[in-house]
C-alpha cells in the first residue's frame, strides 16, 4: 500500500509539473513616454500641455501559448483610454502580422490621467490649436508602432514558464460618489479593495507580475507626464523584482478615487500618488511571499457583443435655443447632437459594448469589460462566478463611456447620467444596461466553459 501511495503522489507530482510546463510565456515593454511637449488627457477644460516627465510610461505585454498551441495577448498602457478607431488599428496589426485573433488580444489602460492625449479618445473634452493637434497626431503615430512592437517582442520572448494566481487587499480606493458633499453621503459605498496578481515564472527567475486594482488614476492632475498611482507601483515592483515587467491591470474602477487627493500642490500630490503606488506594490509582494496556487491552462478564449441603448435625447429644437447660453465643453457637446440631427437624422439610440472572456483551465475565468465601468460589476461577478478564481476588470476595447450598474443609473449623477454627454453619447441609457452585460457575460463563460 506504501508503495501505491508512493506511486500516486509522484504521478501527481509529474502531473502537476506536466501542466505547469505546459504554458510558454513572453513578457516585453516598450517606453511611450513623449519626447515633446503633448496635450495632456484625462481632465477636460481648456487645453493643458506637459512641462516635465516625473516618470517614463510603458505599454507593456504578456504573450501566453498553451499546450494546444493557441497564443494569446494581454497588452497593458499607461494611457486614458483607447477609442474604437484605435483598436482597430492595433488589433488588425496583431493579426496580420502575429496571427492574434480579436478574441485572444486583451486591450486594457490603466486610465491614466498624466498621459497625452491619443487620435480621438475623448475627443469631446479638447481644442487643440493646429500646432497641438499636429503634436498629438505624431505622438499617436509613435504609439500605434510601439504596440506593434510590444506584442511582437512578447511572442518572440516565448518560452517554458509556471503561471500562479492569488490575491491580495489594498486600501487605497473610496467610493468617489460618497465625497461630492453632504447630499451624496446617502449614496453607496462599495468598492473592491482586491488585488489579484499572476507570476510569470521561469525556474527560479519572475519574468512578469500582472496586478489590478479598481480605482480611478487620478491622484495626480498637474502637467507632468507619469503613470499616477499604478506607474509608481509599477516602478516599486520592477525594483523589488529585477529583470521583471510589472502590468497593472485596471479594474471596474468607474466610481473609485484614491483619497484623500491634493490639488495644486505638485510636490505634494506626487509624493501622495508615491505612497499610494507603494501600498498597491506592497499588497503585491506579500501575495508573491505567499504560497500561491498554479494557474494551468488551456485558455478558452471568446468575444461578444451587445447594444446598450439610451435613453431619448435633447429634442433638436430645444438644443438649439439652448445653445446660445451655453460656455465651454456643454457648448461642444450640444453642437455635436446638432451635427447629428442634421446629418444622421437623429443622435444614435445605442451603443455597442464588446465583452471578453478568457476561461484558463476549469477554474479560473478572467472577464474583460468594455469602458469605465462602476465597481457594482465586479462584485457581481465575482460573486456569481467565483470570489477567489474569478478576475474583473473595465477600461478595455474603446472607452467608449461611463458603465453605470442600474443602481448607480437610479441614483443619478456624474457616473449614473451627466457624464455620458461628454462621450458624445445623447443620454443616459436605459435600465436594461446592467441586464444585458450580464446576459453577454453569461453567454461567453457557457461557450468557454
């Protein structure tokens, strides 16, 4: 019977490590940071230029080959958002040249606020002068190559490598809903203070941490080009852990600010963003000290999409009446639906939202959202797919809007309703918004599963 015993657990141990080598992993990062004075995104008013690099900003890249030969692409960025005239872009290029299929290439931002402004994401909160727009236009040119490049690097770095996942908790985010003064204070407080994490290893050696958070990058707001809180935990990582790259995912972080925030104190705000950064990394080193259970493949990768609709717009007339009273990006927003009026008939009543899922192995599923969604997502699927096996995270594909759940649609507000004119979108949407994300999650994780 000993002997059995003996057998069973060194078949198990072979199993283990069979399924472990199973995985080729390539990590690569590549340095965007401007070389010029950029248009500054993030915050909309009148147009703010850099003055001075507190930190270079990467994108950066985790290529994943399982044993059935499938390669998939998880691409991180220190930038606000993607639209959908860039994905297009990077995600044609990943095919044709790297054989990447939509559905295996993962587009997240970390929603940085410190970063330049790229193409026409948000397009709505600027007016640029000719020179700026010329700026912008070259840097987004600099930035569609280094995707290119990042992506090929990763594939090429290629090799036998052990993947593990565990989380950890950071207390850096607060319901930003709950701090805009004393008639917000009814309003919910949730936020998700988890921090999952994937190691990337190779023997001995950390070739990559992947680590979320969900929360907004916006400690910092002042003309220096950094990656806010994630960028400083980023550096903090790759310190602790030489020779690894450091992607920091962002999470379902649409109504969570890392607070208390500094405004108009440069110094100040850097060292607090600092701070933040070495909380998050911190979180991460101690989940990486810890035991943390393999995460073996095959990756069942799929993609999907639904239409949110919205809610009925400003009628025509009465946005022209209203036009003449109105200053500043109100102003640009209401000649926008005019535009559209006059050219399409009518503003659109839907948007389309795409949705990923990666299922790795029978036990862990990893759902990518689309735009800014609110920390209610997370939590829901989380609960409804698994706490401890289950990755959520927002701000991938285009940043196409604010994502409210229909409780924060119900309470109103920045992120329920008002936010949604600067998107360019007519209004808010319509109550069925939460239901149908959740049915296309659904639909993806039974064809994953």
């Amino acid at each position: 019977m000993k002997h059995i015993f003996t057998l069973l657990s060194l078949l198990a141990m072979l199993h283990a490590a069979v399924a472990s080598a199973a995985w080729q992993a390539g990590a690569a990062k590549a340095d965007i940071t401007p070389t010029e004075p950029v248009p500054l995104a993030g915050y909309g008013g009148k147009t703010r230029m850099s003055q001075r690099v507190e930190h270079p900003i990467w994108l950066k890249a985790l290529a994943l080959k399982d044993d059935s030969g499938a390669t998939s692409v998880l691409v991180t960025a220190d930038l606000v958002g993607l639209s959908d005239t860039m994905v297009a872009i990077i995600a044609k290029a990943a095919l044709e040249k790297h054989g990447i299929p939509r559905e295996r290439l993962i587009l997240n931002t970390s929603h940085n606020h410190s970063c330049p402004v790229t193409a026409d994401v948000l397009w709505l909160y600027y007016e640029f002068t000719p020179e700026e727009a010329a700026v912008k236009d070259r840097y987004t040119a600099m930035v569609y190559a280094k995707y290119e490049e990042v992506i090929g690097k990763a594939i090429a770095n290629l090799a036998p490598a052990e993947l593990g996942f565990e989380q950890g908790l950071a207390g850096v985010a607060v319901n930003r809903r709950r701090s805009r003064g004393p008639e917000s204070r009814a309003l919910g407080g949730q936020v998700d203070q988890d921090v999952p994490v994937i190691t990337v290893k190779a023997g001995n050696d950390l070739k990559a941490i992947v680590f979320g958070y969900s929360c907004h990058t916006t400690a910092l707001g002042g003309l220096s080009i950094n990656g806010d809180y994630a960028g400083f935990a980023q550096l903090e990582l790759e310190k602790s852990f030489p020779g690894s790259v450091a992607m920091f995912v962002q999470n379902c972080g649409g109504d969570a600010n890392p607070l208390p925030r500094i405004r108009g104190r440069d110094v100040e705000a850097t060292e607090l963003a600092s701070m933040y950064g070495k909380v998050l990394a911190e979180a991460v080193r101690q989940v990486i000290a810890a035991k943390m259970p393999p995460l073996n493949g095959p990756i069942h990768a799929a993609m999907g999409e639904t239409e949110l609709s919205l809610q009925p717009g400003i009628p025509l007339e009465e946005l022209k009446q209203r036009l003449p009273n109105l200053a500043g990006m109100p102003k640009r927003e209401f000649e926008h639906f005019i535009r559209q009026y006059e050219t399409l008939g009518s503003p659109p009543d839907r948007v389309k939202y795409p949705v990923q899922v990666w299922r790795i192995g029978t036990d862990f599923q990893f759902i990518a959202l689309t735009g800014e969604t609110v920390v209610d997502y997370s939590l829901k699927f989380k609960a409804a797919y698994g706490w401890n096996s289950t990755w959520v995270c927002g701000y991938n594909n285009d940043l196409t809007s604010y994502v409210p759940s229909l409780r924060v649609l119900k309470e109103g507000g920045y992120e329920g309703v008002t936010g949604m004119f600067e998107y360019g979108h007519r209004a808010p949407y319509t109550e069925t918004v939460e239901e149908r994300i959740t049915t296309k999650v659904e639909e993806l994780m039974k064809q994953t599963k």
